[in-house]
C-alpha cells in the first residue's frame, strides 16, 4: 500500500502505514520513514497559523531602505512596509540588522503575495504596554520626562507610549492651584524627569496614567525601610527653622537638630546652612512608626574637644575669650569652642576680679587640669599677666592678691 503525503493527515492512514509495511519499506528503511514522518506530523500538530493582532517575536532576514523581511515561524515570511519603518526614531532603525529578533504584531494574513503584513512599531508598543502592567503590579517607582501638558496634567514620555500625570498627583502642583498659576507651573516642568509610579493602565482605551504624589509616599515608605542609625547620608537643606534644619534625603526629610549641627555654639541654622545646600549628614535615630529621622552634622565634623586637648598640656598659658560668667566664676572659650571653667578662687582679685570681667574680654589663662569624661576643663588667671588685672583697683589687688584663705575659696 502507498499513501502520499497528503495522504497523510489522517489517523487512519497514519495507523495504517505503522501496521501495513510494504517490500519498498522494510528493516532500516521503514525505521527511517517512520521517524521522519513523525517530525512531519509533529510539526504539522504544533504549528499554529499566525492571527490577526497576535504578537510574535521575528527574526529579522534582509533589511533595505524601504522595508524589511522577517522570519514569524510561518509558512511565510513577514514583511514591514516603508509606513512602519519611518514611524521608528532613526537611532533605532539604524539598530536593525539581519539576526535581530524584534517584537511585531501581525496586521494581515492575506492580500499581500511577498508575505504577511506585521508592524515593528506596534510590537515594541506592545512591549511597552507589558511592561506598564507590570509596574502597575509591581509599584517600582520608575522616571520618565515630561514632554508636553494640557489643562488636566501633563505628559511623559513611557517608551513610545504617552503616559498622563493629572494635575491632582503632581508634587509641584498644590491643592488648589488653578489659572495662570497652574499653566506656568506645568510650563515649567516641561523637559524636567519625575518620579513616578503607574496607577492605571488600559490598552483598549489607550489608556496609562501615573502619579508623582504616590511615587513619593512610595519612596518614602521604602528609604524609611532601608535607613540604618549610624550610616552617612548626603541630602539637601530643604527647610531652616529656629529649632534646627530639615534636610530632603530623597523622598522624605530628616531634621538636623540645632545641637547638632556644629560643635561650636549656633544662634541660627542659617549661621550654617543655605536652602538648597548639599550636606553629608550622619543619622542618629530612625523612628519608623512617627516617620521621623534624626540627623546630626557635626557627628562628621572634627570634634574640637580633642582637637584643642591635644594642643594644650596642663601648665599652658593660652589667650581666651570670657563667654559667660556666673557667681562661682568665669568660663573663656580656649579656642574651637571649646569652654574652661575659671573659678573665683582661682582670680587674683576673687570677686573684684569676676565683678571687673565682661562677656567677649580677651583673658590670658593656664591650664590647671582636665577632665576627658566630662569634658571639663579647669583654668587659672592667678599668676598670669592679663590686662584685667589694670581694671582692679591697686587697694584691691593688693588685698587679694594672696592665696585665698579657705573661706574665699569655698
């Protein structure tokens, strides 16, 4: 029995030519045919005919000035009209050789006698579209560039798709905000890059919409996540109040305490800092549940306590500044800031010599002694030359000018 290979599309004649060998197909022979038919039939089963709108990726074969032949695992190639091509940016299409594999969406199946009509431009489309579903799902924060506006947002750029951010999730945009004000501010952000996160995507209506406002608490709930107490952070000065200064780390800000921003005395953080300023900040303390972070920039900074002690050794005779001045004494910044403590019984006059001092007096000092745990720093005017000791009445001087008795010391 013979059966061609048209003959062959049934199980019937399948069957038959397994049980009904003939002489021609005996031994070898007929284990040969038979594995060839099976790849035959294996690939006419698994072979699916391409349909209108599917999207395939193609193997690109020949590519011209004016069109393109690709492989779509059809019976016939595909073929991308000149239309399509001049839709792509030149960069890309310049991109395109024989070997790529690209994405194409199948337009027609029929009508055309080179092969079927498939569009590059459609597919990469598509892969935009795939790939907004996923962010979608995801919640990735993602950035994209504003193209153009209109009066209920604007537009970015996502792939060779336009995705929409309404006026109402844009940063910049306060509630509120309407008329001139509002066009200027979108005026402004055109060619500027957001953060964004996709909030809505459908491909039937064309429709991808995102939010800047989300991308943010987004980005805040995730750096609050990621933050660690003691790591260094360079931020932005985002804010100067009386208190300290708060500083945007990239997405939610963090407040540099007034004591923390120098080791030396601050009036104001803006004695320190400007608006706008960059500034490397060490975090001390991350409260996640209130969403507040402690910062400190003088953690980074020398610390001049040691500074100033390793220059100085007990028995120095420095030059200092009177900062402040109370019943037991005077305290005179020694340099960098740093304060010492001269006692009334260490003043060469006792109280005439204190009721003489006035804050910002340049004083001469030694050095009696210090104490690195609490940072304390014991000085002396007793025995030193010092222009306050003209101040004092010679009758004066010359009365406390002994070593104090245990009564003035106390």
């Amino acid at each position: 029995m013979s059966i061609g290979m048209e003959g062959l599309n049934t199980r019937e004649n399948w069957a038959q030519v397994q049980t009904e060998p003939t002489e021609e197909h005996t031994g070898p022979q007929k284990r040969e045919l038979h594995e060839q038919l099976t790849d035959w039939l294996q690939d006419e089963f698994d072979y699916a005919s391409p349909r209108r709108n599917e999207v395939r990726e193609a193997l690109i074969l020949e590519a011209s000035e004016n069109d393109m032949i690709v492989d779509i695992g059809a019976k016939r190639d595909g073929i991308v009209l000149p239309t399509d091509l001049d839709r792509l940016d030149d960069k890309y299409r310049a991109s395109l050789k024989p070997g790529l594999t690209v994405p194409v969406v199948v337009l027609k199946t029929w009508g055309n006698p080179d092969g079927i009509v498939v569009s590059i431009n459609l597919g990469l489309q598509r892969q935009d579209w795939l790939r907004a579903e996923e962010l979608l799902e995801s919640g990735e924060v993602l950035e994209a560039e504003v193209s153009d506006y209109n009066k209920g947002g604007i537009l970015v750029s996502f792939g060779r798709l336009n995705g929409f951010v309404p006026n109402s999730h844009l940063n910049a945009v306060p509630r509120g905000t309407r008329g001139d004000q509002l066009h200027e501010i979108k005026e402004n952000l055109q060619g500027q890059t957001l953060s964004l996160v996709v909030i809505e995507v459908d491909q039937r209506r064309r429709r991808l919409v995102l939010s800047e406002r989300k991308a943010n608490h987004a980005r805040r709930e995730q750096l609050l996540q990621e933050l660690t107490e003691g790591e260094v952070r360079t931020g932005t000065v985002s804010n100067l109040v009386d208190f300290g200064a708060f500083v945007d780390l990239g997405g939610i800000d963090g407040l540099i305490h007034i004591s923390e921003l120098d080791w030396s005395h601050v009036d104001h953080p803006r004695d320190v800092l400007s608006v706008g300023e960059q500034v490397e900040v060490y975090v001390l303390d991350v409260d996640r549940e209130r969403e507040r972070i402690a910062l400190s920039r003088k953690r980074l900074l020398p610390d001049p306590w040691y500074v100033i002690t390793d220059e100085l050794e007990v028995g120095h005779v420095v030059e200092g500044t009177v900062t402040s001045l109370t019943d037991f004494g005077a305290f005179v910044d020694v340099g960098r800031g740093i304060e010492g403590l001269v006692h009334i019984s260490e003043m060469p006059a006792g109280r005439a010599t204190l009721e003489s001092l006035r804050e910002g007096d340049q004083v001469s000092v030694r050095v009696l002694e210090f104490d690195h745990d609490k940072r304390h720093i014991a000085l002396s005017m007793r025995g030193v030359a010092s222009s306050i000791a003209e101040s004092v009445p010679s009758e004066v001087w010359e009365e406390f000018s002994e070593e104090p008795s245990e009564e003035q010391a106390e």
